[in-house]
C-alpha cells in the first residue's frame, strides 16, 4: 500500500469517528489516488490536484469542483502531517453544486408508485417495495434509514420505528400514525410466510432474505418510476428516492397551515422528526410550491386584518 493511499485511509477513518459518511469521497480520493499511483506522483501539488479533477474535459463545472473540493478536504488534513501538501484554493474552479429542485409527489403519484411495485415480477419484492415506498411517503426517512431497519426496530405495541446511528451517528424514535403501524404488521406477517427463514434480521427483505442494498433499490426505484408514468419535470427535477423525504416535509406544513396550527412552534418538533439537529436543516426540504404559498399569504392577510381591527 502506498503512503498516500494510506494516508487516505487514516483522513477517512478520522473524519468518519466524527460522524461524517464521506462515501463520494471515499470513491474519488480512490480514484485520485490511483491517478498519482500510475503517474508516480508521490506529494499533492496544486497542479496535480487541478489537473485531476479537471479530468475529463467534458464534465460540468460543477462535477470538477467536486472532485477538487474532495481533494481539498484531504490535502488539508494531510497537511499537518506533511506540510510539503499544497492544499488548492477554494476559488480555484467556478463551479459549485447546485440543489436538485426535489420532485414533489402528490397522492396520485405515490398510489401510482406502488401500484407499479406491486407488479413486480416477485411476489415477496412486490410486497417489499409496495411497503417501503409507503413507509418512506409517510414518515419521512432517508432511505438508508429506511433499509437499516431490524425487525426489532419497530415497536408496533408503542407505535415507533428505533433508527439507530443515522446520519451524524444520531439515533431516534419515529412516531407513526396507526394506520403506519397497521400496514407494517400486515407486511411482516405476509413477509414471515413468504420468507420464513431470512438470512438477516431486517425488517425489509430482499427476494433471497437479505437486506435490501440501496445501489438496487435505487436502480428498482428508478425503473418503477418510469412504468408509473412519472416523468422528469425539468433536467434538475426528476423523481427520486429522495424526494418523498422532500414531499414528506412540505406536506407537514400544509397540513398545519390547514389546520391553523402555529408553524414556527412545529418547525422544531419536524426537525427532531427528521432527524436533524435544528431547524436550520429541514429548510433544506422546504420548497415554496403554490399552495404552500397560497396558505402562507392567506394566514399573513388575516393577521394583518386582524391586526388592523385592534388598531381601529
């Protein structure tokens, strides 16, 4: 193994005790690494690091400064050890990642999802995606959440879902609605006859009594979107794993602007929910669509209405 390679091994394992994932990183410093391995290069330079993430010529801007900002992450790490590592200027490259706009699912959509699950070719993978898309629509998980369940993870005499070391290794309890709870004991009863001896403890299982593994997910999803007839609505917006997390969010508040609830007394309690350490981190979900906004203009007319009453 070379020195940088280890090197890279040593940054990961530090920056992961402190809770951070770094799986996109961990596949491009692989990468860069393998680059320096074949040319002989044994110190990172600013040249060196440009002209690998610059590689190749005809990817987006945006793509480039990632792999840069992956080597930047790194290369100032690695130079407390070796202070002969250049660490590249953050303004090196123009391009910054853009937010996705999340596609905002819609009760018809998701029964249409489902729908489309359940004619999957395998009975146990029908029920599986049929109940995990489900799950994901009504709770809000990250699907890696989602797929890490154990089946002793959910509580269903309390009515809770037990996620364990999610992001930022943060554990919590998921409340859920009973009608949640109800069609998750109907899908563990119909998984125990199907699959009466798994080969995991999982709650969600696989064909063959496994996990299930977010790469196939994620392909299955994307294949089910498309017989669900569910089409990208912009180059940046198409439907995704993730967006029911978006949908989810948004939906919350609509229904407490519906049900006149006090919305910034929410906003905390969905943080929690989601899994976030404030509520700065679930603005990320929030997107302004027109009935949300519609809702918000309303309740802002009748405050100044009624604000202007007590002043006359």
């Amino acid at each position: 193994m070379s020195e940088l390679r280890s090197a890279i091994e040593q940054y990961l394992t530090v920056r992961r005790a402190l809770g951070y994932k770094l799986v996109l990183a961990e596949r491009l410093l692989g990468l860069f690494c393998a680059h320096c391995e074949t040319i002989g290069a044994t110190r990172i330079t600013t040249e060196l690091a440009l002209g690998w993430a610059t590689l190749p010529a005809a990817a987006s801007p945006e793509w480039q400064a990632q792999r840069l900002s992956a080597i930047r992450g790194f290369a100032a790490w690695l130079q407390t050890i070796d202070p002969a590592t250049e660490v590249p200027p953050a303004d090196l490259l123009p391009g910054r990642p853009r937010r996705a706009v999340p596609y905002l699912y819609n009760e018809a959509e998701i029964a249409a999802l489902t729908a489309a699950a359940r004619r999957l070719p395998s009975v146990l993978q029908a029920l599986s995606y049929e109940y995990l898309i489900g799950l994901l629509a009504a709770t809000g998980l990250r699907i890696g959440e989602a797929i890490r369940l154990d089946r002793d993870d959910v509580d269903f005499a309390a009515g809770l879902l037990r996620v364990i070391g999610s992001k930022w290794g943060k554990s919590r309890h998921v409340p859920l609605h009973q009608s949640v709870v109800e069609a998750l004991r109907r899908y563990a009863l119909e998984r125990d006859r199907l699959c009466p001896t798994p080969s995991t403890a999982s709650f969600f299982v696989s064909t063959v009594g496994t996990r299930l593994r977010y790469s196939v997910v994620s392909s299955t999803f994307k294949r089910l979107t498309c017989e669900a007839g569910l089409a990208p609505r912009s180059r940046r917006c198409r439907p995704t794993l993730h967006s029911l997390r978006h949908s989810f969010a948004v939906q919350a508040l609509i229904e407490a602007y519906r049900s006149g609830r006090d919305v910034h007394a929410l906003l905390p309690l969905l943080a929690t929910y989601l899994g976030h350490a404030d509520s700065s981190g679930s603005y990320w979900y929030l997107t302004g669509t027109p009935e949300l906004m519609a809702l918000v203009s309303r309740r802002l007319e009748n405050a100044f209405n009624a604000d202007r009453e007590e002043r006359s």
